[in-house]
C-alpha cells in the first residue's frame, strides 16, 4: 500500500543486552531468515513476495546492525526453506537478498542456518557472503555430505553440522 515499514522495537536488541549486562553473556541472536520468512507469508504471489522481502530487508539490516554495533559476534538467520526445490528465480533471489545484507552490515558474521532436509543448489547456496552455514547432518546427512565431496565446502566459512533430530523433539 505504499507505506514505509518502520522498525519500532528491536526485541532481539533487549535480549541480548539483557543476557550481556546482567549475566556476561554473548549471546547467539537467532531471528528467522529473509528467504523464509518471505516463503512462509500469505496472501502474495511469487512476484508480490520478492518484492515484499526487498521492502524488508532495509529492517533485516537495522536490526542486525544494531545487534552488531551492541557486541554480537555471530546472528543466526534460519533458513529451512532452503531445503526446499528452488526454481532459478528463487535461488537467483537469495543470492540478491544475501548480497545485499552483506553489502548493507558487512560487518556482521551471519550463520544460515539450514534443516530438516539437504540444502538444494548447494553448489551456488554455499557460496553466499555469510560467515558460516549450518547443514542438516540428520535428515540431509547423506546429501549434504555428497554435495561437500563434489563442490568442497568454502574455506572461508565455518560449517556448523547439526546433529540433533529436531523432527522428533519428544
């Protein structure tokens, strides 16, 4: 409708300040990735989505510069639905969204933090400017392993392997 989005409370920002100040801690901010927050909305087609997520991004980066400009040394951005089947479009489109954030706080260590299945498009989606990415060694064990063996796995990033079945949390 054409309106500014403007952030009004930074709720990531006062934990984090409150783990900080009150008991020392350096704490992991964890807030749900651009892609998927974007997958999972309703009511936009595939068009209207891209361009809602572009609108969004100017808040992804003031909220992750402020957490950054605060002490944080890692911001975790979870990404499952990077597991799922992506069009070019759509993986041409993360690519956009992460050089962006990258170009907007490159300051920032972002750790993707996939699951649930294998990251698909590896060989372009480990590419992206981020400090490390994490992959599903439960159900995307097999995958994502045979991907790491044909494509290696960036040298410049850290990989995070998660290793607990969060399908099955009972």
């Amino acid at each position: 409708d054409g309106k500014q989005l403007k952030l009004k409370e930074n709720i990531l920002l006062e934990y984090f300040l409150e783990a900080k100040n009150e008991l020392n801690i350096i704490a992991k901010p964890t807030l749900i990735g651009p892609y998927t927050f974007m997958d999972l909305s309703k009511g936009y087609d595939d068009q209207t989505k891209a361009i809602f997520i572009l609108q969004l991004l100017p808040l992804y980066t003031e909220v992750i510069q402020q957490l950054v400009d605060a002490g944080a040394e890692w911001i975790q951005l979870e990404e499952p639905s990077l597991t799922k089947s992506l069009s070019d479009d759509e993986v041409r489109l993360v690519e956009q969204i992460y050089s962006k954030l990258a170009e907007s706080v490159p300051s920032a260590k972002i750790m993707l933090q996939t699951y649930f299945e294998a990251l698909t498009s590896y060989e372009r989606l480990s590419n992206l400017p981020v400090a490390g990415i994490g992959l599903d060694f439960v159900h995307g064990k097999k995958e994502n392993k045979e991907a790491i063996r044909k494509h290696g796995f960036p040298n410049n990033k850290v990989l995070a392997i998660g290793c607990i079945n969060g399908r099955d949390i009972w």
